[in-house]
C-alpha cells in the first residue's frame, strides 16, 4: 500500500486552475518605452496579439507597474476578439478575483470559450472546474471527457489528471493499466508528479510486477526536479536498499532535501533517524525534536504523538507532562489511536492532567475501536474495576480477549487468571488459562505461573493445553 502522505486522493494538477502562477505564452518583450508605446498603439487598434501581450505586461508587471484591473481590460479585449489564450487568461483572473470579481461562473463561460477552440490548457482547466464543482456542476465524466481532449494533444497536466482519474475510478472506470498509461505519457514530457506516481505503481506492484530499480529511476526524475515527495521516497529506497545499494549517507541526503522543503513525512523519517541513531546519524535528541516540531506545527498526527512522547520522556526536550499531553491531545483528535491511549493513560495516572477514570476511558474506547490492543486491555480492566465505566464483567472479558487474540501478553496473562480464578463471571478453566499463560509465556517472563497452574492438572490436560497454544494464530485488528 502506498503511504498516506503520497495519496490524499486529491489531485495536484487539477488544482491548478486555482493556484497556478499564469503559464501561457512568454509576453513579447518591449524594450523601452518607445516599443511599449507602439504595443499599446497596435493594441488600441484591435490587435488581439498586442492586447494580449499588453494584458501580460500589467499582469506580471515586469515592463510598467502590476495593475491587474489593466490587465483585465487588455485581457477582455483580446478575448472578446476570439484569442483563446486571452478567455483562459481572463478566466483565471476571474476564478481568482484578480482585478475582477472573483467569479466562478463567469470564470467557466471563458475558459468554455477556449475550450471550445480546442485550447488545451483551457480544457485542463474546465476538467478541472467539473473536478472542484466551481462555476459548473460537479461532474467526474465531464471532467474526465476534458481532460482526455487535452491530453490527446499532449498536454502532460491533462494526461497526469487523467491518470488519476483512472487510478481510483473517478468519472471513468478504474483501470490501473490506463492509469499507468497515462502517467507514462506525462512522465516521459518530464512531468515530475506523473514521473512519481508512476514510480510507485513499480513500488507497489500495482498493476504491474514490482520493480525497485524502476521505482528508484522514476523517483530520481522526479526528486532531482524538486518534488518533496519524491525525494523522501527515494530516500526510503536507499535506507532499504530497494532497487539502489543500500546506502545510508544517501538516505538522509535525500530525506533532508525534503525535508528542507517542508515535507512533512520527510521531518518525521528524519526526526526518527535522530531519535534512534541509525542511517549513521549519531542519536540526537535535540535534532529529533526539531524536526518532529516542524512536521508537528504541520498538523501531522505522527508527528504530534512522537513530540508529546519525547516530552513525556524528557528527551532532547524539557521533561513535561502537560505539553506531552497537549501534543498527545492534537494527535488524538485527530484519530491516532496511539496518542489516545497514552492521553488515557496519562488521565488514569493524572499525569500532566486531572485524574479522570471517564475521559481515560473515552481515550481507551477510541483507540480500541481502531484496533489498538494494549487500549482494549485497558478498556477491559476498566470495565472490570468499574473505572470511568459501569461494572460490567461480559465487557470485560470480550476487550481483554480481543487484545489477547491479537497477541498481547499482558492481555493473554490477564486472561489465564481470569480463568484459572473463575473471578470475572467465567467458568474455571485450567485447561484454557494454560493456553493462554503458555502463549503469553512467549512475550513476556510469566514466572512459575505455569508451573503452578500445572500442579493443579492431569498430563493429558496440561498436552491438551499446549496443543490447543500450538493450533493457536493471531488475530488482526
């Protein structure tokens, strides 16, 4: 599976319309002021190509002052004598409110007049108004019958959209090989997020065989144009020594350009580089806390839980259990259920916070909804000892075993002496609570517990026991 930070399901070029710097032709350079002159005079004698450089020239304000309004004007002009450039130009400045009302539907009538003249860069744009539902309906196949009019003249932002498009079936069937298909045609024109995307199809073997070597030749296009993402990715390539010798210098050289740039997934790889001393980094606390925070101010959940636990710790940080949990706290809300669990866990102890035997449980619930099984344990002893939650035995017995299914010792412990007692509304079972202290035994030292627990049972109970612990697989989550 591709990681999170690389797959948002949102789409980088679609968005372009929106924040893209305007990219249509260079502006005819006029040299001094005499030359300007004579633009602006073949301009105001209905020169569309003079009104459109004009336009430009207010626009980027380069040659005369940046006046936006102005350049709307020139802009409109040429527009209104057919220039496709011109509707795109002017359609920008409008979805953009740039010296004109911000105006998303008559944005999409001049970007539809371009489009219809077969410009391309107008198609991109009106898919990408389809995509968003700005000025226009929202409505994938639109959207998608756009961006392939572009892309069939072989504009690289149509045919990385359309890759998009077809890799999670937006507004076309799913279809990983025309996915793959369109990306390459996007990637060989140097388009560095197609160059990306494509690398982790390879990656992955997503639609494809998987092939390291091409993944790592297809992230470096793409990383030594800049892309962020790219980088940290091939830097995990080379820390695995996946498709490249394994080479650890160059691992953190490319996970600091990303880092450098703001990546956050490249923060957090390199905060825990530091934090552990590996890819022969020497541990540096004072670093990994560095870089957690950039990643942390960011909103990365990740990024969050690992600064609270080093100030929970005191490492590389002042020892601090309230920020510890003001960070846990950020990551909790956002859904990570190790942050809830250690948030409980600090609320069961009043660590940093009130003691709250219920919002400890709250936390407890949230994380062990998600999976987490040292949450589930907790959430059984909760329910055991009536902390935060009504006394309830069945409960109990259910979130111990489900963390115990899942492998946890402590929770497989628990087990084997609620069984053995017969304590928490279960039956007295030596043969199940030896399953589950000889299962736990392989996690953690139980002591002479199982010794104990033997002395009590006949050999066949005690091979029963074991066979039923040797039959025994995890659960998942």
């Amino acid at each position: 599976m591709r990681a999170s930070h690389l797959k948002t399901g949102t789409f980088i070029a679609v968005c372009l319309f929106a924040s893209t710097l305007f990219t249509s032709a260079q502006t005819p350079q006029a040299s001094d002021a005499e030359s300007l002159t004579s633009l602006r005079e073949r301009a105001d004698h209905g020169n569309a190509d003079a009104q459109l450089a004009l336009g430009k020239i207010y626009r980027d304000g380069k040659q005369a002052p940046q006046d936006f309004k102005e350049a709307a004007v020139w802009f409109r002009k040429a527009a209104d004598r057919g220039n496709a450039e011109a509707q795109e130009i002017l359609a920008r400045l409008y979805y953009n409110g740039h010296g004109v009302p911000k105006d998303a539907s008559e944005a999409a009538g001049w970007v539809r007049k371009a489009a219809d003249q077969g410009y391309a860069p107008a198609q991109v744009d009106l898919g990408s108004l389809y995509n968003e539902g700005a000025g226009v309906p929202r409505d994938l196949g639109e959207a998608a019958r756009w961006f392939r009019k572009a892309a069939d003249q072989g504009n690289a932002t149509a045919q990385f959209n359309l890759g998009n498009f077809y890799f999670y079936g937006k507004g076309v069937p799913k279809d990983l090989g025309e996915a793959a298909r369109w990306w390459r045609k996007a990637a060989d024109q140097g388009e560095a997020s197609a160059q990306e995307e494509l690398a982790l199809m390879y990656q992955d073997g997503e639609g494809m065989p998987a092939d390291f070597s091409e993944a790592a030749r297809l992230f470096r296009k793409a990383a030594d144009q800049g892309n962020a993402s790219a980088q940290v990715n091939l830097g995990k390539l080379y820390f695995q020594g996946k498709g490249v010798a394994q080479d650890y210098g160059e691992a953190v050289r490319w996970y600091r350009k990303s880092a450098d740039q703001g990546d956050g997934a490249a923060q957090v790889d390199l905060g825990s580089l530091y934090e552990h001393g590996v890819g022969g980094l020497p541990q540096n606390f004072n670093e990994a806390a560095l870089w957690y925070r950039k990643a942390a101010d960011q909103g990365l959940a990740v990024a969050q839980r690992l600064l609270a636990r080093l100030y929970a710790k005191g490492d590389g940080v002042p020892k601090d259990s309230g920020e510890a949990a003001r960070w846990y706290r950020k990551a909790a809300d956002q859904g990570d259920a190790e942050a809830q669990l250690a948030l409980g866990l600090q609320y069961t102890r009043g660590d940093g916070v009130p003691k709250d035997a219920e919002e400890a449980a709250r936390l407890y619930r949230k994380a062990a909804d998600q999976g987490n099984a040292f949450a589930q344990l907790m959430l059984g002893m909760a329910y055991s000892g009536a902390q935060g939650v009504k006394w309830d035995l069945n409960e109990a017995v259910r979130w111990k075993r489900m963390a115990a299914d899942q492998g946890l010792a402590l929770a497989q412990q628990e087990l084997a002496y609620v069984y053995s007692t017969g304590g928490q509304g279960v039956p007295v079972d030596d043969v199940v609570a030896y399953m589950w202290l000889t299962l736990a035994s392989r996690g953690m030292d139980v002591g002479k517990s199982r010794d104990q627990l033997a002395a009590k049972m006949t050999p066949e109970q005690v091979a029963e026991a074991e066979r039923l612990a040797a039959q025994w697989k995890p659960s998942a989550k």
